[in-house]
C-alpha cells in the first residue's frame, strides 16, 4: 500500500514537469495539463497553477495555455482556493492566478487573499516589485472593490521602486478623493521624492479632483517643473497652465 501511495506521487510528479517543460511540445504539455485538471487534488492543482510560473518558446502557444489554466481553474469553484493560495505565496507573478480568483471568490475570500499578499510585500525595497504591481492592478480592475480596494493601495504611493507608486497613483486616480487626496499630497512633498513622472501623476489626479491644498499650496508650487511644469496652483488648488 506504501509503495502503491509512493509511485502514485512519482506520478503525478512526473505529469506536473511535463506541464511545466517549457522546451515539451505543446500536445504534451496539453496532455499533462488536462490530466492534473481530471486528477484535481490539491497538488495536482497546484501543479496546474505552475504553469504560470514558466514562458514557453511559442507566445500563442504560452499565453493559450496560461489562460486554459485560468478558466479549468475558474470552472472548479472556490475548492480550488487552497492550493492556488499555497502556489500564490511564492509565485514570481500573480495576474492570472489572480484572474482566476476573480471568478471564483467571494468578497470577504478576495479581501482576504489581497492582504495575505499584500503581508509579503510592504511598501519598501524589493528586488522584483511584480508581484505587489500585480496586486495593486488586480484591486483596481475590481469593479465592486469601493473604499476595501482603496485603502490597501494607497500605501504604495511610497513605495520604493518608482513603478509601483505610478501604478499605485493610476490605480486609486479615480477613487474618491476623500480617502486618497491628503495621502497623495504627501507623497508629492515627500523629500526624499525624486521621480518628475509621478508627481505629474499625482498632480493630474489632484488637478482633476479639484483637491484643496490648503496651507500646502505654496510647497506644492516649488515641484512644479520638469514633468509637473504643465500645473500651477490657483486658488489653493492645482490646475493645468
């Protein structure tokens, strides 16, 4: 019985590295994925969810498969969830196994997987900030994320790495002003900021808002060149010139 368990788990093994060979041809790669689908244990779902974790030589071949994954995953329903939290916790990028969350669970499981990432990946330094870009979309495209999705993105208007925060910036850009503007008037004045690109961003999203500046007007004004030159404040609020 021991030996029947231990070649049965060879097996699989072997079917999830022909699903995740990106040198196989692809009907083996099919083969393999469509038997982890049928298997539909835990690891044989999370095997599944490797795919995403390789790029194949084909793009159209790669991206078919990628997204045959999302929507055999999405078709099983929220028994699914365990294992692609297990492979989300570690996997190098996070858009399709997210794509698929999308489909499958519900509020509180979508709050709740947003800020077990999000725990692994605090506004700071990080060798490869795809993973917390990949989060910060992912909220945004939420169309009935309201203030839940808000408040976990704008934290990252500090990030360090200078595409997470214009991907922070666009992606709260037309959120209600109420939870975002003061956040996003300091990070516009923060010292240590020396990116002109995002603090165009911020200064269009400020600008469209009709955001008061108050008493901060004036240190709003010395930022405004470079990228920002096109914005001047005008009755304590930024506008285009």
């Amino acid at each position: 019985m021991v030996f029947g368990l231990f070649s049965k788990e060879k097996s699989l093994q072997r079917t999830i590295e022909r699903a995740t060979n990106k040198l196989a041809q692809q009907a083996d790669r099919w083969g393999a994925l469509e038997k982890l689908r049928e298997d539909g244990s835990d690891d044989a779902i999370f095997g599944l969810c490797k795919r995403w974790g390789i790029t194949s030589n084909n793009n159209v071949e790669d991206q078919q498969e990628k997204s045959w994954v999302v929507e055999a995953l999405s078709n099983k329903g929220a028994s699914v969830l365990p294992p692609m939290r297990r492979y989300m916790k570690g996997a190098p990028k996070l858009s399709h196994a997210l794509k698929a969350v999308t489909a499958i669970a519900d509020r509180a499981q979508m709050l709740e997987i947003a800020d077990e990432l999000l725990a692994d990946e605090k506004p700071g330094y990080t060798r490869d900030p795809e993973r917390r870009m990949d989060v910060i979309r992912w909220l945004a495209e939420w169309k009935d994320g309201g203030s839940d999705a808000t408040k976990r993105i704008v934290p990252y208007i500090k990030d360090f790495d200078q595409n997470v925060r214009v991907t922070a910036a666009d992606a709260i850009g037309e959120s209600d002003i109420a939870l975002t503007g003061e956040a996003l008037v300091e990070a516009f004045l923060r010292p240590e900021e020396e990116s002109g690109r995002f603090r165009r961003r911020i200064a269009e999203i400020l600008a469209a808002h009709k955001f008061p500046l108050g008493d901060r007007g004036p240190a709003v004004a010395t930022h405004l060149h470079g990228p920002a030159a096109g914005f001047k404040v005008a009755n304590g609020m930024l506008v285009e010139r």
